[in-house]
C-alpha cells in the first residue's frame, strides 16, 4: 500500500510538473503582435508596440511566438551595431512602407560594419522588400539548424543584397526555406555591379529543400550559388539570372553555380521551360559538380552563354568525380530537321543551339555550352536518341542517367544551315520587345489604351498601370501577348473607370524568364470616376479641409514617407466633410494617399506659410 501512494505522489507531482510546463509554453508564446518601424534611428527607442527597428526586433523577440515587423517610414537606417538575431517567427515587411510599389523603399546600410545584417535564427522568419547593404560579414543569414521555413523576398517584394563583406546571404542548415525575386550584387535594376566579396548565395551545412526563384545573382567574388557539403540535397534553382547584369556582360568572380563537398539530389531549372535559369558570364564554368559525393544533381534546360574563358572550363563540368562523371552523349548527326545520336539507356537528353562566342560577343570561349534550348528527348533501351524539329548553327546536348546524374554539353555538330546565336551575353536579359507605338484616349467617360509591337520574344504579358500623379502606379488590368512573333502586333485595353481629371498610364511587360520593362507614359484627361476626395484649399494655411464621398482609408504623409494623419470615412458617416488643424505643420509638399474598394489616389497637398 505504501508503495502504491509513492506511486501515486509521484505521478500527480510528474502532472503539476507538466502543467507548470505547458503554462510557462502558453504564456511565452503570447499573441501575435504587429510592431511598427516609425524611426530611422538606431539602435533607437520605442514605446508600446513602435519605435526603431533595432527596438521593434527586441520586442518581438522577448514576446516570443509570430509577430510582424511594419514600417510607418521610408529612407535609410544607418547600423552602426549588430541587429538582434530573430530569435521569434518574426515577419519584417518592408513591403508595408508607405509608398512601396516594388521597389525596397527600405535600406539597412552596415557601413562596412563587421557584423552581419540580418540574421535569423527561429523558424517560420521572413524577410520581404528589404535593401541590405555594405555588412561587413554576410547581408543576411539564418543561423541556425532549426530556422526552417524562411523566406527572404517574395513575390512582388523582393529584397536586395549588395557589398557585403563576405556572403551576401548564407544559409547554414536551413531547410524548407525560400529565396524569392532577390537581387544579390546588382542593384534592383540590374544595371550596376554592387557584388559581395564571396558567394552571392552559399547553401551550407545540410541546407535542404530549399527553392531559388525568380533572383538575379551577378558580381560576386566567387560564386554566384554554391552548394556545399554532405547532406546540403534537394536544393532548387529556377528562372533565376546567374551572371551578366543588363549594361554589360559582367560575371561572379568564379562559378555561375558551383556544387560541391557531397551536395547532392539538386535540381537546376525544371522540366517546365518557365523555370529555365540563364546561366551567363560567369568566370569560370557556368555550372561545376566536383566531388565523389556530389551526385544525382540534374540540370534541366537553361541558357547557357559565354560563360567559360580559355583554360579548360565549360558550361557544364564535372571534376572529381562530381555527378559520377557522367559522360556527355554523342551526337552522330545533325540537320536542319533532325538531330540524333548515342548516349546510356533511357538518358533524358536536352539538345541546344551550341554557342558562337564570335556572334555573342565572347571570343575564345568555349563552344560547349547550349545557347538556346531546342527540346528534350528520351534515349531508347539501346542508347540511341532522335530529336525532330527545326534546328540552324552548331547543335550540342547534355545527358541525364535515370538517377539524375547530368553531363556536360557534348562536342558540337553543325546542321548545316547557317545561323547566329538568339541570345547573346547582354542580350540575355534584355526584355526583347520593340514597342512602337502606346497612345490613350478618353471615350464616353472610359479611358481606352491601343498599343502595337515590331516585334515580340518570350513576352507573356503586358500589365496596365494607372497613376493619378504620374508617381505612383498601381495594377489594373492584364493582357496576354503574342509571345514569340516577329511581325506586327496591335493590342487594346478599355479602363472602364477611369479617375474624373488626368489619368497616367504605363505597360509592364512581362518575360518568359521574370524580365520587366516599362513603357512610356501616357496620359489622357476624362470625365471618369469622381475622385472619392476632394481638398480644400489647396495651397492650405492653417485648415485643411477634406470632403469624401465614398468609404476610404486616408493617410497624410511628408516627403520622408512619415504619417502625418489618418482617417478612415466608414460608410455610416457618408458624406462627410471634416475640418484639420495644419497650423503645425512645417510648409512643403504632402501626400494624401486616399484607398477606396476600388483603387488607390495619390493626391499633392502644399502647405504654405
């Protein structure tokens, strides 16, 4: 009996135990909380749930749990002295500054610091519209085994990293992680080398599942990715520009992507022809497998351009047994119809357009790399392959086994029919659409856009955008191109409801391959849609007066992006017309940025004095 209430006290001390265990859990994971960057200072202060981003990261931190990071401002945050590790899931949005149309309105200058940027540490972390710049370690880092599930970039916010001392972002066992739209050693435009002093993106230490998209990775020291060590497997890297920057064809220092130290089971491109990279310029090889333990690494169709000076590199090159050493299939021959040859059983063979370094702008490099894709087909049981098509120039292909070990490109073979290379170094990003003519007219109260093009290649849209100001553009209609078409091509859009007064307009065409490029703007005054606002005076003194007819969030920012006001008109005070005190106000340029259902204003507000 004395034996069994041992057992008992025991038990219900184990069960106290527990629930004090679960109590102290629940309360350290409070509820998520959305903090404010209102402060460009650091490391800086804050109060409540605002204040500098140093003080916002704090905070979040000691909360625990998933919190958001927004910001209130817009401009440059001089750190002089490491950020907090996220040690919470924390979100940092710079997407949310006021503004912010895709660009990263927000900048964390390291000033050659020897600290890194960001790092995080916790799982679930992610970081959207970001600039970071001149760390003296890496931009940014996740730290740590256990910081699954980041994203850095994301669709429409993408981050940019540049000058770095060392990585520009490291990645050191994270998996299940994303890297989204980022640009990393070139500026958002990609116009201006800004490289970090190693790798541009290092996968490292069991780095798994993690997926490159849609990124632009030039300038860097030495490798543009690299992918490294035992266990660093299921990595992919899609649509993603690795190399030239659009001014000139300028390279990572050494390897467009190099795969190494037992990384294997890694994916470059897809079989989808959307998720082709552009792998150009690079230094050395544009992609390199060394190692024994690198294996089963498949590269799917990509373009492959001057990458690989005289001395022995190549688009593709395995050394050290990487991939096996697979060896490249033979192609027997070529025409302007069909191409055919010899390889391992049931290979999956990718057939290209082999480079002419003279025509693209690379001479002495070397030939064995594919320019342009042609198609993939599958070797027979005995090894033999045919490809049927319409093909011109040198013709090469590359090989992948049934285990997902990929070869170099084979040794060229002319079909005998003369041709220059479609991409060229430069060329290769360069968003090839020749617009000659976009005009807009206003017609029964609709605003309607015709535009034509020359010419079109890997075009998939044009997305209309529509400004009140000029300044600030947003979203409003979508239409689908030609796609690849060399002769004329004539489209219309029709704005149904346009803004009452002058409407700007600009296309955003799309690539095949994430290339934007804009347009011209044009613009048209109608007798549309009544703007949801009006403002009066306007020059104002000491009042500003504000009548609104419609629902709408309005927001009063200077020229620094801060908030000066906010008001919501709710539906249950239409019309409404509402007096402010502006005697405070120092006198310039405001903003008033007015969001209804329907769409966003940006009117200019002076204040005088």
């Amino acid at each position: 009996m004395q034996k069994r209430s041992s057992v008992k006290r025991a038990g219900n001390h184990f069960l106290r135990q527990l629930i004090v265990i679960l109590l102290l859990l629940v309360a350290r994971h409070a509820a998520a909380t959305t903090y404010t960057v209102n402060s460009l200072d650091h490391p800086g202060t804050g109060s409540g749930t605002s204040g500098s981003l140093n003080w916002c990261i704090t905070q979040a931190n000691a909360a625990g749990g998933a919190h958001t990071i927004n910001f209130s401002v817009t401009g440059t945050i001089n750190v002089t002295s490491a950020l907090p590790a996220f040690s919470a899931s924390i979100t940092l949005d710079g997407s949310s500054a006021p503004g912010f149309i895709g660009t990263p309105l927000i900048k964390l200058n390291g000033g050659g610091g020897s600290y890194s940027g960001l790092r995080l540490s916790a799982k679930d972390c992610k970081v959207y519209a970001i600039a970071v710049d001149d760390f003296g370690t890496t931009g940014i880092s996740v730290t740590a085994d256990a910081a699954d599930n980041f994203e850095i970039g994301g669709s429409g916010k993408g981050c940019v990293v540049t000058n770095s001392g060392q990585y520009g972002i490291l990645i050191t066992g994270g998996d299940y992680g994303k890297i989204y739209e980022t640009r990393v050693g070139t500026d958002w435009q990609g116009t201006l080398c800004q490289g970090n002093e190693y790798d541009g993106i290092n996968l490292q230490s069991g780095a798994s599942y993690n997926d490159i998209y849609k990124c632009w990775i030039s300038c860097n020291g030495y490798a543009g990715i690299r992918i490294t060590g035992s266990n660093s497997n299921y990595n992919k890297v899609r649509a993603t520009i690795v190399g030239p920057i659009s001014s000139t064809c300028s390279y990572n220092g050494y390897y467009g992507i190099e795969i190494e130290s037992g990384a294997s089971y890694n994916e470059i491109g897809s079989a989808s022809a959307a998720d082709m990279n552009k792998i150009a310029g690079n230094q050395y090889d544009g992609i390199t497998v060394s190692g024994s333990g690198s294996l089963y690494n498949h590269i799917y169709a990509n373009y492959f351009v001057c990458n690989a000076p005289p001395g022995g590199y190549e688009g593709v090159r395995l050394t050290s047994s990487g991939n096996s050493n697979k060896s490249a299939p033979v192609i027997t021959s070529a025409s302007a119809s069909t191409v055919s040859g010899t390889s391992a059983a049931n290979d999956e063979i990718t057939v290209y357009r082999a480079l002419v370094p003279s025509s693209a702008g690379c001479s002495g490099y070397s030939t064995k790399q594919g320019a342009d894709y042609f198609g993939t087909t599958t070797a027979t049981a005995t090894g033999n392959w045919t490809l049927s098509g319409s093909f011109s120039g040198s013709v090469t292909a590359m090989a992948t086994s049934t285990s997902g070990n990929s070869s170099p490109f084979a040794t060229p073979v002319s079909t005998g029919v003369t041709a220059s290379n479609v991409s060229t170094c430069t060329s290769v990003l360069l968003l090839p659409v020749e617009l000659i003519d976009f005009s807009v007219q206003c017609q029964g109260g609709r605003a309607v856009l015709d535009w034509t093009t020359a010419s079109e290649e890997m075009i998939t849209s044009f997305i209309i955008q529509r400004s009140g100001n000029a300044l600030m553009f947003d979203d409003i209609g979508e239409v689908r191109a030609a796609g690849d078409a060399l002769t004329i091509s004539a489209y219309r859009f029709t704005d149904e409801k346009p803004f009452s007064g002058f409407n700007y307009y600009r296309l955003k065409c799309m690539g095949a391959n994430h290339e934007i490029s804009f347009s011209k703007v044009v613009a048209a005054e109608c007798s549309g849609t009544p703007s949801t606002v009006s403002v009066s005076p306007n020059p104002a003194y000491d009042v500003l007066i504000i009548t609104c007819r419609d629902a709408a969030q309005l927001t009063l920012r200077n020229t620094s992006g801060q908030v000066v006001f906010e008001k919501l008109f709710a539906e249950e005070e239409l019309p409404a017309k509402q007096s402010f005190d502006i005697t405070s106000l120092p006198a310039g340029i405001y903003l008033l940025e007015v969001k209804d259902v329907q769409s966003r204003q940006i009117q200019k507000v002076v204040v005088q004095r």
